[in-house]
C-alpha cells in the first residue's frame, strides 16, 4: 500500500460525457441522459470507490480491478462496479450525435470480412441485443483478428473473455425505458442507425 494522501481519496472519477446531455436526442433523451449518466453511472463509481478503499484494489487501474476480480465470488460487488464504470464510460464513446453511416475504411473491410456486409453486422448486434436475457450489453469486440459480436450479462464484458472491445450497446432497461419502455429493439435500431460510433470502434481496432 502506497503512502501516500492520495490513496485515501477517491481514485475513480465519472468521466464527463463527450457531449451534452441534450445531444442524442431524440434517439435518447436528456431525460434518460440524466438519470442513466447522472445517476447510475455516477452510483457505480461512487460504489466502486467505497469498495475498493483499504484493499488491495485501491491503487489498481480500472482494467486491473476488473480482471483482478472477474470470476471471483468472493470480489463480486467490487467487480460490478467496476465493470459498470467501464463499460458505462465505454458506452457514451461509443455513441455519437452524428454517428450511423458507413464505418472507416479500415473497419468497414473487417466487417465485410468478418460478416459479409455492414447491414449482417448490424443484424447480428441487434439480434444480440434483442436476445440478450434480462440485463446486459452487445458489443463488437476484435478477438484475435477477427470480429466478432459478443453478448454479455449483467456487469460481464468481452475484457474477462481475453477480446478487445470495440464498441458497446447498453441492453439494460435504464438505458431505454423512460423513452421506447418495453420496445428494446426500437432502441437498439435507432442507436444502430444514428448514434453508433463507427470511428471510435475503428479507432480501437490498434
Ligand atoms: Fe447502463
């Protein structure tokens, strides 16, 4: 354990938001930006950060904490909101106010070699994100050369899995309740077709 007075503080910060709260909107609205941004990712860092404080997780990156305690019974509650911070601060940059379109060149090859066609890699993320049993996330993930889409429960993310994750859709009920209610797959088609980030995917494929 360091000594330093550092240690003591709160570690982890809520990233802010890559853009205003208002600027997805109507696809997901600032009402559902408050509450999911403001709220729930705000409550897992702030868990998170009660958590770990006195153990050995205290000085470790993000990264480190959930690997260090995926798998493990006894690190559960730690690991969710760790994984939640992550994936949550992944999820924003995976959305963009002018997102959709066509992906870089560089992306938009893999996925045509990966799936065929951009519109099948859509699919397959909707379908994983339809299919996808109570709570969790879809995700284009790189998993040794190859793309693949990668369904994950709860807190889980493809990081546990040895994958690189590309980008991420938020399947739990808080990210679309308050604007499509039960109706999951309007809210995975509209982020499909005019929020997702295609240049950030592209820029984690290095
Ligand atoms: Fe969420």
């Amino acid at each position: 354990m360091k000594d330093e007075k550092t240690s003591s503080a709160s570690p982890h910060a809520l990233p802010p938001l890559p853009y205003a709260d208002n600027a997805l909107s109507p696809v997901i609205s600032t009402n559902t930006m408050g509450f999911h941004y403001g709220k729930h990712h705000k409550g897992y860092v702030d868990n998170l950060n009660k958590l770990i404080a006195g153990t050995e997780f205290a000085d470790l990156p993000l990264e480190g904490i959930i690997t260090g305690t995926a798998g493990k019974a006894d690190n559960t509650a730690i690991f969710n909101n760790a994984a939640q911070t992550w994936n949550h601060t992944f999820y924003w940059r995976s959305l963009d106010p002018k997102g959709g379109g066509t992906p870089p060149e560089v992306l938009h090859q893999k996925i045509k070699a990966s799936f065929g066609s951009l519109e099948a890699c859509k699919q397959e993320l909707a379908t994983a994100a339809t299919t996808q049993f109570g709570s969790g996330w879809a995700w284009l993930a790189l998993d040794g050369d190859k793309l693949k889409v990668v369904k994950t429960s709860n807190a889980d993310s493809p990081l546990t899995k040895g994958m690189k994750p590309l980008l991420t859709i938020d399947v739990w009920e808080h990210a679309y309740y308050l604007d499509y209610q039960n109706r999951r797959a309007d809210y995975l088609n509209a982020v499909l077709d005019k929020l997702v980030n295609w240049a950030f995917a592209a820029g984690n494929l290095t």
